[in-house]
C-alpha cells in the first residue's frame, strides 16, 4: 500500500503556541533547586523536545537525556512488542523526571517504558505528549501534559514518520492512502 501526505491537521504556528503554553506548566510545577531530567523518546521527540526545553526558564535547573524505544517498525499500527534500543545515560534515581513522548495511542510503549523508570526510584515522574490519540488506548497511561488531542488517524511531521519519511515537516498533516 503507497501513502501521501494528507492536510495540515496542525499548523507550525499552533505548534509552537502549545510548547510554549507547556513549558510554562512545567515552570510553575517544579522547584528551582533541584534538577528536572527531560527523557526524550528518540526519534519522534527530539524535535518536541528540543523547542520545549528551549521555551523554559533559564533559571529551571533542565538536564536532558534521552532513550531509543520502538513498537512501530515501518508500519502504520504499534505491534504491541516495545523494544529499547537505548537507554539512559544517567540515573534518575530521586530526581524529578518527566517522559517526552511524540504520540501516545495504544499506550503500550508509554506504560511499558514508564514502568521500566518508576523502578529507578525517580522522585517523580511525570508524562508529557505533543500528541494524544485517546481513541485507541489499549492501556490506562496518565499523561500529565499533553500538546494537543487528535483523531485516530496517522500523521506526520514534526518528528513524526511513516517508515522514517516525513519527521522534517514543519507541520503535522495526515498521512493518506494513494
């Protein structure tokens, strides 16, 4: 099956809005003396978070890191297996950690991976999506800041791909059967 790019469902500009409006949630949420550790899923996140953490205050104590995790490989649905590629760097153990994920849909990647960091004892650990396709949760996942809700339909740009084209678009726009 061959796909081309749909319409823009989010706009580079509504983008930035909502990081923005984001960042400064988690401004007001953390204490200035103890570091914040950005997790960042690679690849679909980079990009999410990359602005994020630009659009923070520069007196937030933010440490970033980052693990490699998939259950997509080159399809359009999750397979349901989640494999970690890379890991953390550094420990978080009783460090305050928030996840930055691209896309939350089944929920499997996310309630596997937060699973896998609440056994490193971090002093909290929060969950922050650029996208929420609720529609298709499998599994209850808390996501604590969450960019914006879409339709179950598959989407790229922004960090998100289909068979790793796509991740450079500025905007978000649906992916379509040709």
């Amino acid at each position: 099956m061959a796909y081309k790019l749909g319409d823009v469902i989010l706009s580079r500009e509504t983008i930035a809005r909502r990081v923005k409006e984001i960042a400064d949630e988690i401004a007001k949420d953390y204490d200035r003396d103890k570091p914040l550790v950005i997790v960042g899923i690679l690849t679909g996140a980079a990009f999410f978070l990359t602005d994020l953490v630009r659009e923070m205050p520069e007196d937030l104590d933010v440490r970033v890191d980052f693990m490699s995790v998939a259950s997509y490989g080159d399809g359009t649905e999750s397979s349901g297996v989640v494999r970690i590629f890379h890991d953390l760097k550094s420990s978080i153990e009783g460090k305050n950690v928030i996840v930055v994920e691209d896309i939350v849909d089944s929920g499997l990647t996310l309630a596997h991976l937060t699973e896998l960091l609440k056994g490193r004892n971090p002093a909290s650990l929060k969950v922050c999506v650029l996208l929420d396709k609720y529609e298709r949760r499998k599994t209850e996942v808390k996501v604590d800041y969450c960019g914006f809700r879409i339709p179950d339909k598959f989407v790229v740009g922004y960090g998100l791909d289909y068979a790793s084209k796509w991740r450079h678009l500025k905007d978000i726009k649906y992916v379509v059967e040709e």
